[in-house]
C-alpha cells in the first residue's frame, strides 16, 4: 500500500512537472516544474528501493541531477535568469511577427 501511493505521487508529480515545462509560462514556472521533476526522482527513488530495483534507482540520481541543474539554471543562477528573461522578451516580439505575418498570408 505504503509503495502503490508513492508511485501515484510519483505518475501525478512528473504529469503536473511534464506542463509546468512543456507550457513555457516563463522561467519561475519552468524552475518550479524542474523542482517538483527532482521531487519526483527522489519518489521513483524510494520506490525502486522498496521493489528492490537498482536500475530505477540509478536512472532517477541521474535525472535527479539533470533537474537540478533545471533549478539551478531557471531559479539560482544569475547569469543564465537574465539571459532567459532577455530570450522571453525576445519570444514575445517573435511571437508577434509570425501572427502579424500568418495574419496577411491569410488575407492575400
């Protein structure tokens, strides 16, 4: 019982984690998907300890690691914040063009 409500913890944390990065509603958001994505490895952690499963043990320290390397780049490091807030100024001029631009292909 303890390890089947682990891993719906686990399949529900790495569902919701999965939008917060996919949506790309901005750095804090993607930083906050990263950090539920490095609580999930350590959920899939314990369950591969109770089902007595190395491999899913060492995959998770593994993307442990890469996730909080996420956190470290969206939320903590200074440099690579600005460059991300500058990119996602960027985007949204970007995004404006292409509408702008899909916008008169339709009309002619």
């Amino acid at each position: 019982m303890q390890l089947e409500i682990i891993e719906w913890m686990a399949a529900i944390g790495a569902m919701a984690a999965a939008v917060l990065i996919a949506a790309d509603w901005g750095r804090h958001r993607t930083g906050t998907g990263f950090i539920l994505f490095a609580i999930v490895s350590v959920l899939w952690m314990v369950a591969g300890y109770l089902n007595d499963s190395p491999a899913m043990i060492v995959q998770n320290a593994i993307l442990l690691a890469i996730n909080m390397y996420g956190v470290w780049r969206h939320l903590i490091s200074p440099r690579e914040k600005r460059v991300i807030d500058r990119l996602n100024e960027v985007a949204e001029q970007a995004k404006r063009d292409v509408e702008e631009e899909l916008s008169e292909e339709k009309q002619g």
